[in-house]
C-alpha cells in the first residue's frame, strides 16, 4: 500500500529533487525538507515483503568491522534495516547515507527514530520515549549504557507517555517536516512503536527462534551495549557524544530511508545517480544477509550489476552478516567491493558460497 507521500509522481519529484538538492553536501552538510521527502519519494520502489517484519536488528557482533572501517572509510554510507544503522552512521560519520530496504515498514521505522531522537535532549530523554516509560532517577550522560538500560527495564510502561509520545511523533513529522502520512502508515508505525514501547529493552526480534538456539537472539539492551574488538563502544546510545553526532545528522535530514530491492531497477541506481551529480561516492555498503535471500534465484545477479552502477571510492567495503545457524548466531564479514565485483566479472562468483568464501574477517 502506498502511502501520500510515496504516491507522488516519481519522475516530476526525482527531477524536482536534481535541481534543488545542493550541488555538494560537503558544502552545504544539509538537506531541506522538501528535498528530503523528494529523495524519498523520487527513489522508492513499490517495496515488498519479508519474513518478518524486522524492526529490531539481532546483529550483535556488528561493532566487530568498525575499528577497521573507521580507519578506511570516506563519503557515502548505504545500508539495510532497522536500527543497526545509525550505528554504523555514528561510527563512520558519512556525508549523507541511504537506508534501502523492501518493507516500506522499514521507512516508517526510520522515520519515527528521526523524530524521536531530534526530540530529545540526550539518550535518557530517547529512550524514556521510545519505550514510553518515565526518566528514573540517577541516569546522567556518564551512565553507561548497560546501567542506562538497566534502569529502565525496572520502570513500568506508561500508556499516558506512549500516547503522548506517539502524538508528538506524528507532528514531529507532519508540522514539523511536511511529511503526508495516510491512515495506513500512521497504523503500521503506532503497532510498531508500541511493540518497542512495550517490549522495552529486553525486547527481542521474532526471527525464527527455537528451542534448539535459545541464546544467539539479543536484545535491545544486548545489542546496544556492546563493545567493538578494541573496547570503545560505537552504538549511537553507547554514549552522549555518539548520540549527540546522529542527532545532528537526523536534524540535518541526512539518514534517508527509501523503499528499494537490491536487485530491483530503481532505488540502488537512482541513490547512484544522486552521489554521481553531487561528486560523492559510496564508502561503506551494509549488505546485512540480504545475499542469502538473493542467490536462491537469478536476483543475485541484478544486486551485483546494481552494486556496479555505483560510484565507488577505492576503499569501498561491504559489510556481510552471515547467520551460522547454530547456537554461535552470527558473524560479520567484509569484503572490498572493486575487488568482488572484478571477481564477478570474471565469473568468479556464482553461489552465496562463493561471496561467503572470499569474505573474511575484519582487523582490529
């Protein structure tokens, strides 16, 4: 279903969005409102669906590439999914990034942790709206975050605040943004903000848990408390100073969430065709395990040929989960991206065995 917004004509917003958007971001390190909601309507697709609605992520090793990707990369950031993203945005400090993903829930997810976090004050003032519950006592900006979670999992949901809170969000966006929010998406956003409200920090995404590997999902807390290889903590509610960097790129309408297929014929093209005419260039690529899903077809192809119509610094990375399933969970990978595409031009590549194997390990 689409929404107001996503229903504008394409192809007047795209052109819309090419002469209004600034010539270099590097320039001027913003985007208006209207160019905003015109990226995102002029480079979404009509979106899909997956096997879960995925509004948490259940990477909990994704700080392991960070020590190394800080060190490597420049410009551009592109990823998939739910909130694993603004970490990733904290760490490596992008000139804008893109968030492409099929469920147009994903969109309205990142829409709502925008006006939630320009909300608020630091992270206790976040979370206390994101999981609708009142500030407890004692958390200041040098609690750590495992403590800041702590604390709020021992304070009861308030639906007074989740009520309020969700009011706030919707004008945050609408009178605050200009965004046009039909019934349907304001549906679609309410059940997934209090899913988060009342799961709270233990919350824990449904992908397929079992009895036989009770132990490799995290939670919200887990996933947020934890540290890269060298100790420092890179989650966007690690500390203030992270948190403080990914709400000045949320206020400067830097992190754009758009509907897209990686093997689709618009949404990774036309983010290309943006960094292209703004002389920018894609530096890191958050892959996730969306490959998996890709190689059980021909979509896999379409992907790389898609990868290939970016414009790619010479460092370029992509960042890929691998799910072991079993009771170690997951692991994540890197691989330079001229490299694999070289690679797959040569008919190198031909199974997601193949891009597992030429992956490897990131150093620290």
């Amino acid at each position: 279903m689409k929404s107001g917004f996503i229903a504008a004509a394409a192809v007047t917003a795209l052109a819309l969005a090419a002469a209004s958007a600034p010539r270099a971001l590097a320039d001027d390190p913003s985007l208006t409102d209207h160019q905003f909601r015109l990226l995102i309507t002029s480079m979404s697709e009509r979106g899909g669906t997956f096997v879960t609605d995925n509004i948490v992520s259940n990477e909990i090793a994704l700080q392991d590439v960070l020590p190394e990707l800080e060190r490597v990369h420049r410009d551009a950031y592109v990823g998939v999914g739910p909130e694993q993203n603004l970490t990733y945005i904290t760490a490596l400090k992008p000139s804008i990034a893109f968030v492409v993903d099929l469920q147009r829930g994903n969109l309205l997810l990142h829409l709502m942790y925008k006006a939630l976090i320009e909300m608020s004050t630091d992270r206790a003032d976040f979370l206390s709206r994101l999981f609708a519950r009142p500030r407890p006592a004692g958390v200041g900006p040098d609690t750590s975050a495992a403590v800041m979670f702590a604390a709020y999992d021992a304070v009861a949901m308030s639906e007074a605040l989740a009520a309020s809170t969700q009011d706030a969000m919707f004008d945050r966006l609408t009178k605050g943004h200009g965004f046009t929010l039909d019934a349907g998406d304001r549906q679609t956003m309410a059940k997934t903000y209090r899913a988060l409200a009342k799961g709270g920090p233990n919350l824990r995404g449904d992908f397929g848990r079992s009895t036989s590997i009770p132990s490799w999902v995290p939670s919200y807390a887990e996933m947020h408390s934890q540290t890269a290889p060298d100790g420092r903590t890179r989650s966007f509610l690690g500390s203030e100073a992270n948190f403080a960097t990914l709400k000045s790129y949320e206020s400067r309408n830097l992190v754009v969430p758009i509907v897209g297929d990686f093997a689709g014929d618009k949404a990774l093209r036309a983010v290309g065709d943006y960094l292209r005419r703004h002389g920018m260039k894609v530096g890191t690529f958050y892959a996730s395990n969306v490959e998996e899903y890709l190689f059980r077809s021909d979509a896999w192809k379409r992907f790389f040929h898609n990868l290939e119509s970016l414009p790619l610094d010479e460092n370029a990375t992509l960042i890929r989960t691998y799910f072991t399933h079993g009771i170690e969970g997951m692991r994540e990978f890197i691989d330079p991206m001229r490299p694999m595409l070289a690679a797959f031009d040569r008919g190198q590549i031909g199974t997601y065995d193949d891009v597992i194997a030429r992956s490897r390990v990131p150093k620290n």
